[in-house]
C-alpha cells in the first residue's frame, strides 16, 4: 500500500511525496511466473524498479514489457530498462540527465521504443528503427496536472493493447493527458475514450487503427 502526499500550486503544477510499496524481487518473481503460465503478455513497471528488476525480466520469455522511467535516478537503471523493455517513457529533463542528448540512438542502441514527454511541449518517440515522430500536447488551460503522467502512460499502453502504433498511441495518449489537467482532482477526472475521440477528429485525425 503506498501513501502519497500532492501539493498543488495555483498553475497546475504539482510535487508528490510518498512512500514506496512493497513490490520486492520476489513479488515480482511471482507475477512474472503467472504472465508465463498464461502464455506471456504486457507488463508495466515503474523506474523504481531498476536496476534490480532488469534481471528476471531478461529471463522471462513472450513478455512484452513497457516502463515509466519515472523515479529512476541512475544511468545504470534507465539501461537496464532500456535492454529488457519494449517501450520506455520519461520526461525531458530526465532522459537528458540519463540518457544524454541522443535518446534516440539509445533507442537504436538497444533496440527499444523510447517515448520522451516534455509537457505542454509534446512528446518526441524514437523507434528502433531510427524513425522519430512528434507531436504537440493540447493547448489547454491547466488546472491540476496531478496523475497527467499516469494518464498518458496507461493510455498509451492501453492503445497499444488495441493494435495501435506506437505513434498513433502515443498521439491519442497525449490528448488524454491534455484533458485530464484542465480539471481539479486525478482518477476521478480522467477522460473517456470517447472524448479523447471527439478531440481527435475535431483536430482531423481518427482513432488509432486498432
């Protein structure tokens, strides 16, 4: 069980102090024994997690892993995620810090999507293959971006389960987040996908294919 304490101020801008669950080698160990008895799967994980999670990981097969490099603060860690996961996801000033000015040759140099957030900036993805895609966040008015992270990220997966492309889940994932800071509180005011819908074929693009 983890306890957080949010402080927000009058633009929107949060900080979040809490305590850590409980989520050991073990623990894991365990969820990763029950993905492989059901024939494999996704699995999110934060960057707390690494360096030590990158291990088991690497041993367990048809697992399609994506993380939010959220909390990591080695080089080391963002690495170790960087080689087990098929998707990873940070912030700018987090992905400058540890992975240097190029994510995308480190998403070239280790095989993986590396989707960088920057706020009301956008999003940057770097894919494997070398390819960059961008896009612009929503202009909005924020009134709490408490959760918007959490939003983007498990919209993004959400859309990748569905089929979607990278960059297609990554451009409905950002109008998710959009929406969800012009209003007060986190689980309560996350859209529906049929609003982020709305938005984008107000903005003249459709739903992701899947």
């Amino acid at each position: 069980m983890t306890t957080a304490v949010i402080l927000v101020t009058p633009d929107g801008e949060r900080s979040v102090i809490s305590e850590d669950d409980d989520l050991t080698e073990e623990r894991l160990a365990r969820v990763l024994t029950l993905l492989s008895d059901a024939g494999g799967g996704r699995l999110y994980l934060d960057g707390y997690r690494f360096p030590w999670a990158a291990a088991p990981l690497a041993q367990a097969p048809g697992l399609r892993t994506v993380v939010d490099l959220d909390g990591c603060e080695s080089a080391e860690g963002a690495r170790a995620a960087l080689s087990v996961a098929e998707h990873v996801i940070l912030g700018r000033a987090r992905a400058e810090r540890l992975l240097g000015s190029d994510a995308g040759a480190a998403a070239v140099a280790h095989g993986t999507h590396v989707l960088v957030t920057d706020g009301a900036r956008g999003w940057r993805l770097h894919t494997p293959e070398g390819e960059e895609h961008t896009g612009a966040a929503l202009d909005v008015t924020a009134r709490d971006a408490t959760g918007a992270g959490d939003c983007f990220t498990g919209s993004y997966l959400a859309e990748l389960e569905r089929g979607a492309r990278p960059d297609e889940a990554a451009r409905f994932a950002s109008v998710a987040a959009g929406l969800s800071v012009t209003r007060e509180g986190a689980r309560a005011r996350l859209p529906g996908r049929a609003e982020v819908a709305a938005h984008l074929a107000r903005a003249g693009a459709g739903l992701p294919r899947g």
